[in-house]
C-alpha cells in the first residue's frame, strides 16, 4: 500500500483525530466527578489557609471547612446582604463574576468563626499574573479594616519566580497590614523592595526576579478589595 | 536485553551525546525551571515518563505513519499523553497536578522530545525506543539538576527550600546574588557546563 498516497494520509490523520480524542472525553468524562471533589476541595483548603487553619490530611477538609466557615454571604456593591444561603458564595465563578457590569455584580463574603470565638470575614480576590489567571482569599479581621491572612494561587507563573506568591514568605507579609489609612480605603499595595507607596498606604514586598505577578497581585488586590469598600465601612460602624 | 546497540542508546545520552550539552535541545525549559532545584527535578521527572512512553507508542506504530505528516503525529501522541498524565493526577494526586499544571506546556514544547521521536523512535524497535527515552530524559534531568543547584544556592541561598547559607554570612554583608535568579544566568551557566563537558571530552572539540 502506498503509505503517501492522499486517501492514506487523509484515512489515517481522521482515525487517528477520532481515536485519540474519543480517548480522552473517555477519560475526561470518567474522572470528572472525581476531580471536582478535588477541585472544590482545594478551594476549601485556600479559604482555611488564609485564616491560618492547618488541615492534616485531603479528608479532613469538608469538616473542617464546614466547622469554621459560618456563613455565605452576597452582598452588593453598597455593601447589602442580598443572600446568605448556604454555599451562595462558595458557587459563585469568579472569573465569571469579575467579567459581570459593576452594577450587577454580587460579592461574595465568608463569615468565619475561630476558635477563640473571633469573627472573620474572607474576600474572595481574582486577577491575571504574566503567564495566566492569578486568585486568592484574603481574612480581613471584624473591624473591617486589618488583614488577618490571606492565601494566593496561581495556573500557570513561572516557577521559582511568580509561582513564589504561593508561598508563605510572600502570604504573610500581608498579616497586619490595614486596608484604611485615616478612615480612606488605601489597599494594600505591592512594591519593589526599597520602595514605599506614595498614597501613604500598607505595603509588602514583591518578588524579586517576579515583576509581572507582583504587579498582577496588587492589582488583583486593588481592583477585588475597593468593590467591598462599603461593606468594610458598615463592619467598622459596627465596631466602633 | 541490554546487548551493546541498547547500552549504547541507554547511556550515550548522559554525558557523550547528552540531549541539552550536545545537541542543545531543551533549552528554553532549562531556562524556564531551574530558578529552584524543586520544580527542576519534578520537570525531570515528567519529560522521562513522557519521553520513554511517547517513545514506544511512535516506535510501536512507526511502520504505518505516513512520512508526510509523521510531525503532526508525533505531536498529537505527546499532547494526548501529556494530557492523559494531567487528568489522572487532577483526579487521584491533586497536590502534584497544581504543581505539575505549568510544566505541561513545556513538556510539550520540548524539543527533546520531538528530537528523540524523529531521530530515534521512528526507526528503531520500541525496546530500545524505550531505553532511548529513559536516557536522554535523565541526561536532561541532571544537567537541570546541577543547573538549578547553583542558580538555588547563589540566587536565594537556599537548596530544595531549605536555608543552607548561614544567617551570619548575611550578618556579614554577604548577598543573594539576583541575577541568577533571572533567565540570562542560566544560559552562562548551561555555557560553562558545556565549556567544562567539551574540555574533559576531546572528541567532541569541532577543529
């Protein structure tokens, strides 16, 4: 048979295309529900880790999510609970919503409770590092206004370089750092080491070697956190 | 099993014909993953894997590609298996697919591996196909290795994570070097590998 013969070459390219990918809705399709499991609970764990909470083992994770995370909040952009079902905010797409008109966006919240009985809320932040999306829960403590922990991920940054913001030399720079500055919602900036912010706001480190994502981060953090600005200022009425 | 011609294609690949010194193959993932010595060795890893088994599978039906489009389906065979990789780890082994996710890309795109189907799968049996693969995966690897090693120790001070340079050296006004923690350094560094490996093997010298 001539193996360079266009119907050989047309046959074989379509039984190939067809195999291989009739192969892989095969497994697509079967390990599915598995990997959701997986991939909600990875979100469960981002949302502990940013309130400081260590889970020993992949098991553990829906109880103790369900132990600590209180309550699902929406609220909207002045700062309203519209719904606070359970899991209204854990379903909510954040890219999807990030995409949606200012005015019809619902933010979600989660309400904590701690051990010691303390209340936090976790600000769910989502933006584009160099290579693709970046995303990270963010504590803020009940006065609205500190930061209690957060928690970054990231697809795809290089690693070594912006896939460092996944680790806790880069989180924990945020703990502490407060949102307002003389009752002004500032954020919370990232700056080259050396450099400090000239709106006067709380600052942390970037990466060095990282620029793109450190950026990315800061925008991440300006662009999610102002949204939720109304609703930290009735928390802090609250407080006060 | 492993007569003389399969040695040969076991372990020519780790130093005398290795696929990133002598070929200079992969290097664009040599510079992408050795900033640390952790992803360097998980990178290793993987291209070993996919490089051994896309090797079979392309020696195993290299009778019926047609020449024309052999490129298309060595392309297609690496992809499905890369992707085949992913999926299963997303579902049984989630820690190590998040930090696996960046690598596929580049396994892809390696050119070691399309180098490997094209010069050596495409006419030989899958057995040695097979040890082809194993070795110019870890020839790869270990060139990653001793990269990322000194690119680690100078750059961050640390090895694997871990803090190795005393605080007091820093106490002592010692510095993390930055640049080698940028892409260019692993260029100089792949350079003075090679510079080492050409002086100690005279046979590879060009007159």
């Amino acid at each position: 048979m001539n193996k360079n013969s266009n119907s050989y070459q047309i046959i074989y390219s379509a039984i190939m295309v067809v195999l291989v990918g009739a192969v892989l809705a095969l497994i697509y399709m079967n390990l599915k529900p598995k990997q959701d499991v997986n991939i909600a609970n990875d979100t469960r764990s981002q949302i502990l880790s940013a309130l400081h909470i260590a889970v020993a083992s992949d098991d553990e994770i829906p109880a103790t999510y369900e132990k600590y995370i209180t309550q699902d909040l929406l609220v909207d952009l002045e700062g309203n609970v519209l719904d606070s079902a359970k899991n209204c905010a854990f379903d909510v797409d954040m890219k999807k919503n990030m995409k949606l008109d200012e005015n019809e966006r619902q933010l979600p919240v989660f309400k904590c409770t701690l051990d010691d009985g303390s209340v936090k809320f976790v600000i769910p932040v989502y933006g584009a590092g160099l290579w693709g999306p970046i995303w990270g829960y963010v504590a803020v403590n009940d006065d609205g206004n500190t930061i209690y922990g957060a928690d970054f991920s990231h697809e795809s940054e290089t690693p070594g370089l912006g896939a460092r913001i996944t680790e806790d030399a880069f989180q924990d720079q945020f703990v502490a750092k407060e949102l307002y500055q003389d009752g002004e919602f500032k954020n919370v900036s990232v700056m080259k080491k050396g450099q400090t912010p000239t709106d006067g706001s709380d600052y942390v480190d970037a990466i060095s070697g990282a620029t793109i994502t450190s950026r990315g981060v800061g925008a991440m953090m300006k662009q999610c956190m102002a949204a939720y600005d109304p609703f930290f200022k009735k928390l802090q009425s609250v407080t006060e | 099993m492993l007569n003389k011609k399969n040695k040969e294609a076991l372990f020519n690949p780790l130093s005398k014909d290795n696929p990133v010194l002598v070929q200079i193959l992969g290097i664009c993932s040599t510079l992408a993953v050795t900033v640390s010595l952790e992803p360097a060795i998980v990178m290793g890893i993987s291209v070993i894997a996919v490089l051994a088994f896309s090797n079979v599978i392309i020696s195993l039906i290299r009778n019926t590609i047609p020449s024309t489009i052999r490129i298309i389906v060595q392309l297609v065979v690496v992809a499905a298996l890369v992707i085949i990789v992913q999926q299963i780890l997303i579902a049984y082994n989630y820690e190590v697919s998040k930090q696996l996710s960046v690598f596929i890309g580049l396994i892809i795109t390696n050119c070691i591996l399309m180098g490997r189907l094209e010069a050596f799968a495409l006419n030989n049996r899958p057995w040695p196909s097979f040890l082809d693969g194993i070795g110019n995966g870890l020839g790869y690897t270990i060139i990653l290795v001793i990269v990322a090693f000194f690119r680690e120790l100078l750059g961050s001070g640390t090895l694997l994570g871990y803090q190795v340079i005393p605080q007091w050296c820093y106490d002592h006004g010692y510095e993390n070097n930055g640049l080698m923690i940028l892409p260019p350094m692993a260029l100089i560094t792949v350079a003075c590998i090679i510079w080492v490996h050409r002086a100690r093997n005279t046979e590879l010298q060009e007159n």
